[in-house]
C-alpha cells in the first residue's frame, strides 16, 4: 500500500501542479504528500520533481517514469473495474474512424447499441475512404476493409471480407456471362479510380494461386457507393465486397459471375496505435464490434 500511495501521489503532483492542490484533492495536508514523494525518491534512487516554493518541475526521470506510472494506474483501473460489482464501467472519449460506405452500414448502426450498454462513454465516427493516420489525428481505433499495410499499428481481425463480380441479368443477357477472369477483357468493368484501393486490381484464384487483374472500361470512379449505383443500372460488371451487394444478390437485382475463381476473403479489421496499455473503452468497443460481426446471423440481418 505504500508504494502504490507514493505513486499515486506522485502522479497526482505531476499532472495538477503543485503539493497543495494534489492534498486537497485527497484531503490531507501538504506535507504528507510531500514526504510521499520524499520516500519514492529515495527508494528509487532518483530525483523525480525539483521542487520550489513557486513551482514543481519534473526531471528527465521523472517524466519517463511519470508515464509508466500512469499507464500502471490506468490499468489498475480497468482491471478492478472488470471485476467490480458493478460490472465493466468504461468512460471517457472514444474517436473511430471507418471506411465511408462500410462505416455507414455496419459500423454506425452499432454505435447506439454500445453507447446505451456504457453510458459514460461519448463517441465520435469519421467516415472518410483515405487511410487516416490514427496517431497524428488522435483517433482511437480504425476500422479497415481489405489487405493491411506493414506498420507500427495493432490489427485485431472483426471479420472475412469476400469479394465478388456482380452485374446485373440485363447486362448479362446484353454481354454474356464472363466464364473465365480472361473474358473480361470484353466487357465493360466499374474499377475504382482511387490510388488507396485495389492497386493490385481485381484478385482472382487461378490454378490455386491468387492473380491479380486491372480490368479496363468506360467507366472508373473513386467512389465505391458510386459503383455500386452504376453496376445496379446495368453499366457493367463491378468487384465489390458482399457485405455490401449481398441483399442485390438475395433479391435478384445483381448475380454473382465467375465465383469458381473468387480469391480467398481478405479481412476486416480494428487498427489502434502500438500501447502498453490500451484505454477500456476502446478495449470494449473493439470487443462488441467483433462479437457482433462473429454472430451468425448479424450479416444476414444487415443486408436485410
């Protein structure tokens, strides 16, 4: 108990400023605290804070261990938080980031579910199709669609992605059905135009192996919803993921073309920044977005 109450006190100087306020938050006097601080000092062998009568400073030391120690009390926290009577009690901020068209059905229908389970918790969610820098924009989470770029970030798999050429039965019945990933060359290809997506192309399996193809057409657009519109109204054969043309299939509107040679799924995913510690109301976001992806029925009902 003691060195938990000299750490705890240490942080509380650090970050309100001085040996006064940090007492008054705890209603004991100045010069318990202090003699806290005095003992950690000496037990560690180090000068944390230069101390004057008009302000406190930390030393170089201080501020790395500053932030070990807040990371330890933060997870201390969370830790009696997930065992308490009460149950998990996250709080605080939540910044969330997502692809604009996925985000819109599957990442923003969730949000009030989880606000309404951790009432404490506030949440914004920024859809944008670039790939947001999380760590200099100060976002939390991402969550992202597709093949990760080698980086510092965490990934925690949500999902399968699937991806699959649909058109609609009046563009077939015009064009003809492709029966190999060569025929579409001859038709008429919805690609997208933006350098952050699908660079590689349209992926096939081909004899086992993964191919990639840059099908050409009239037609290009940086706006996944855009070609979602265009495949709809018969302008040609589009490559998009079936979370988000699976109820076309289901009703007739799309069919699905050259599934013998869909490439193995990718995946969705939650990015974060690289932590020690990480926060427990992204912890739990991450948590109830993966258990929702995971039932059974929850692509069924979304594409209803």
């Amino acid at each position: 108990m003691p060195r938990l109450k000299q750490i705890e006190s240490f942080v509380a100087v650090a970050t309100k400023g001085s040996l006064t306020a940090a007492a008054n938050a705890e209603g004991v006097a100045p010069a318990v605290i202090g003699r806290r601080i005095d003992a950690l000092e000496e037990r560690l062998g180090v000068k944390l804070m230069l101390r004057t009568t008009r302000r406190i400073t930390l030393t170089h030391e201080g501020s790395a261990f500053l932030e070990d120690c807040q990371r330890v009390l933060a997870d201390l926290g969370n830790a009696e938080a997930s065992v308490s009577a009460g149950g998990v009690k996250a709080s605080g901020h939540l910044r969330i980031t997502a692809p604009a068209g996925f985000g819109r059905r599957h990442v923003a229908p969730l949000v009030p579910r989880f606000l309404a389970e951790h009432p404490d918790v506030s949440l914004s969610l920024n859809l944008s199709d670039r790939v947001v820098d999380i760590v200099n924009e100060g976002f939390d989470c991402a969550i992202r669609v597709g093949d990760l770029a080698d980086s510092s970030l965490v990934s925690v798999r949500l999902a399968d992605n699937r991806r699959l050429c649909v058109a609609t039965p009046a563009y077939l019945k015009r064009a003809g059905v492709p029966q190999t990933p060569a025929d579409l060359a001859r038709h008429e290809c919805l690609t997208l135009s933006s350098d952050a997506s699908q660079t590689r192309g349209w992926a096939f399996q081909v004899d086992g192996q993964v191919e990639h193809l840059r099908p050409s057409g009239r037609l290009d657009c940086s706006d996944g919803q855009v070609l979602h519109a265009w495949c709809l109204a018969g302008l040609g054969i589009a490559w998009r993921s079936t979370w988000e043309v699976q109820q076309d299939i289901a009703a007739g509107h799309l069919v699905a073309v050259l599934e013998d040679y869909a490439a193995p799924p990718n995946g969705i995913y939650a990015v974060f920044p690289q932590r020690r510690l990480l926060p427990l109301r992204v912890r739990l976001w991450i948590d109830f977005v993966k258990h929702s992806y995971g039932d059974p029925g929850y692509w069924a009902r979304a594409a209803g």
